[in-house]
C-alpha cells in the first residue's frame, strides 16, 4: 500500500484502555496495517503495563511501537497535569460526573481516570500528532474532551461499537457531537444515531478488517473430521453450548475431534463439562496461542463454531479468521451477523443456545464435503471483498482526510 498523502509520514495516536493484550486483535491489526501503509503509529493506555508485554509485542511484529501505558506513576504524572490546569481538569471531571445517576460506579471511575486523561492529552502534545483515534469510545471518550477543555486543535475521531451502546456512557455522547464517528457494522448505526443524536451520515462504517493469504495454505484439513472453537472463555461466549453442540456432533460422526483456543475464567467450569460428558479423549483445550499457530488450526479445521450470546459480539474477528482459512462457520446469531455470513451460502447462523441445530449444521458439513468445499470457497472470496484489512486501512485514512477525500460509509 503506498504511504498517506503522497508518501508523507503521518502520526496516527491510538487511545485504548489496555495494549498490549491478547484479546485485542483488531487494534494490533489496524495499527500493524497503518505502519504497513506508511504511518508513525503511537499509543497511549489507560490501564497498565501487562506481565507480558514484551511478548505480546513481539508476537504481534510491534517491537518498535511506542506505547505509554497506564499505572499509578503515569496517574500521578496526569495529577501533576490537572493541577497545572485547574480549570480544565474541574470541567473534565463535570463531565466525567454527568452519568452518576444512572450509573455511579462508572462515573467514579471515570472521574479516577481524568487524571490519566490529562496525561494522555500532554503525550499526545509533545508528540505532534496529526491524528489522534479513540479506538473505543467510553473512557477513552474523556481523552477528547481532555483535548477540547484544554483548548488543543489536534485531529479526534472515536469508534463507537456494541460495548459503548451497553455502557452509554455520556461522555462519549458529548463528544460524538464534535468529532468524527466510525463504526464497524452497519447494524450499529440506528443505535448510535439514537444514543448520541447524531444523522445516520455522520456515522461512517468501516468493517474491521484481517490480513487475507494472498493464497490457499499448502495445509489440508486433519483426519478426523476436526471441528474448532477460538474464543475467550467466558459465560457471555457460550462455549458451554459449543461443547454440547459437539457431543452430539459425536454421536452422528464419533472420531470428530473438537479444539478449543482461548483462556477465561470458564476454563476449569468447561474442562469439568468435558470430563463429565465422557469427552476427554476428543476435546482439546490449547488456551491462548499465537496467532500464526491460530491461523493453521483454522487451516487443517473443517468447521469452526461459536455459540456466543455476548452482547457486545459483532462479526467476531475469530469467524473472519476462519473464513479466510477455507473453513465454513457455524454462528449463534447475532445482531448484524448477516454482514459476514450468509447462512446456507457462506456457512450457517443458528439461534441462540439452539444447540440441536448447531450440532446438525456442523455433522452436515463433516459428512459432505463437496458441500463443505463450496461454503469455504464463498466464505473467502465474501472475506477479500469486505474485510481485507489493506482496504479497511485505505478507508480509515481517507475517513481522516489523510489520503485523499472522506471516505463513503
């Protein structure tokens, strides 16, 4: 991809509340991909400095990325910033205060984190970013106003998803209004134009992308027949559904194996549910593994599954993943699901927590392979078209005006 503006440098600034982390795989994506395109890339965190960072940096290629993380010294940093800016700090913190009714645990830790906020504003500052980009828009929403309360003209855009129509944070209403909006399923407009008041054009969808293979993997799916999950274990993800799914998978086609990526703290529950079932000896649990290892389970599977009712699930990056791969989806439904798959084309999406038909969709693809190789053939073709990440990047840029005009949602 060539370089913004013409081959330009440009300083794109990432505000989350915590990275490095595992489970952060579409902000390693956007942020590896906007190096890829030309871009200084930095990154400031409200929480901080996981154990293993250095690690997760390393398997992410982001060795060189500079990341300023949260914790009590850059708190104390930000307490020396309010002080400095008194008035600034006081109308940061009204606004941190404005949900206490409707929610007072979250107001007072939103009104904990304007210290960090105020930091986070300086760093941005002695950076000289020409773009800062609120990758989620609830705390990190304070950052914005840090930015506008202490009277600084720098570039904000902030993402508003799922998790922010759950939370609602006023915050990030408040700032909706005076900044760009993107999001990354269109079903999410309707919700965030009620939220914040905004007109449904001033919302911009950009789905968030993944590195498509330029090309088919040498590997062929494993005998048996080898059915993966890839999640984190948690209730709201309904492995527990999964797995029952799977046991009676095994009792129409009884040498499928299941694999189970991820961690959480279900995993010792679900480990239980195995032993109970009688299943050792055909489920797997690999917990967290690097990506690459993620990408050839994917490749060697014959079908992935999730059951997952959590509400903040929109077109999961694991199910993209899979896609790319070769390997047909079997998805609980889930609010905008239809913008990745097209069920009976693509794969299928099944209600949530009906596990008879779960586990009826997946021995149908084990059985038929004929079926199964044209589902995984639309399945990538549908994943280049609409969630390539090298699109998505040229899409971001330009909705900064980085690249050439706004792009169209």
């Amino acid at each position: 991809m060539a370089s913004p503006a013409g081959g330009d440098r440009r300083h794109v600034h990432y505000v989350l509340m915590a990275f490095p982390a595992p489970s952060e795989a579409f902000a390693r994506l956007e942020i590896r991909a906007l190096l890829d395109a030309g871009c200084d890339v930095s990154v400031s965190t409200f929480r901080a400095r996981p154990s293993r960072w250095r690690a997760l940096l390393a398997e992410f290629g982001l060795e060189e990325l500079p990341v300023s993380n949260g914790g009590l010294a850059a708190w104390a940093a930000g307490l020396i910033a309010a002080c400095l800016q008194p008035a600034a700090a006081v109308r940061l913190a009204r606004r941190a205060l404005e949900g206490v009714t409707a929610s007072p645990r979250q107001s007072l830790i939103a009104l904990l984190l304007v210290p960090r906020a105020l930091g986070i504003a300086r760093e941005i500052l002695d950076r000289g970013v020409d773009q800062v980009h609120l990758f989620w828009g609830h705390y990190p929403a304070l950052v914005g106003l840090a930015l506008r309360e202490t009277g600084q003209a720098v570039d904000v855009s902030m993402f508003l998803g799922a998790y922010d129509l759950v939370r609602r944070f006023p915050a990030s209403r408040v700032l909706a209004r005076q900044v760009p909006v993107t999001t990354h399923a269109r079903v999410n407009v309707t919700g965030i134009c009620e939220f914040t008041g905004l007109a449904p054009e001033r919302v911009s969808v950009i789905h968030r992308g993944i590195r498509v293979p330029s090309r088919r993997s040498d590997t062929v799916p494993d005998e048996p027949p080898t059915v993966v999950v890839a999640e984190r274990l948690v209730g709201a993800k309904r492995t527990t559904d999964a797995i029952a799914a799977f046991d009676r998978v095994r009792a129409d086609v009884p040498g499928a194996v299941l694999h189970v990526f991820g961690d959480g703290p279900e995993a010792e529950r679900l480990r239980a549910s195995v032993a109970a079932r009688g299943l050792v000896q055909a489920v797997t649990f690999h917990g967290h593994v690097s990506h690459r290892r993620l990408q050839e389970a994917f490749a060697r599977a014959h079908v992935y599954l999730s059951m997952s009712q959590s509400e903040g699930e929109r077109l999961p990056n694991a199910a993209k993943e899979a896609m790319a791969a070769y390997c047909p989806v079997v998805l609980a439904r889930s609010p905008g699901i239809d913008e990745l798959v097209a069920s009976g084309q693509t794969g299928y999406i099944v209600a949530p927590g009906d596990v008879e038909d779960a586990a009826r969709r997946v021995t149908g693809l084990l059985r038929d392979s004929r079926r199964r190789e044209d589902f995984a053939d639309r399945a990538r073709r549908h994943i280049e078209a609409e969630f390539d990440i090298e699109d998505a990047t040229r899409r971001r840029l330009a909705f900064w005006g980085l690249d050439g005009p706004a792009a169209a949602s």
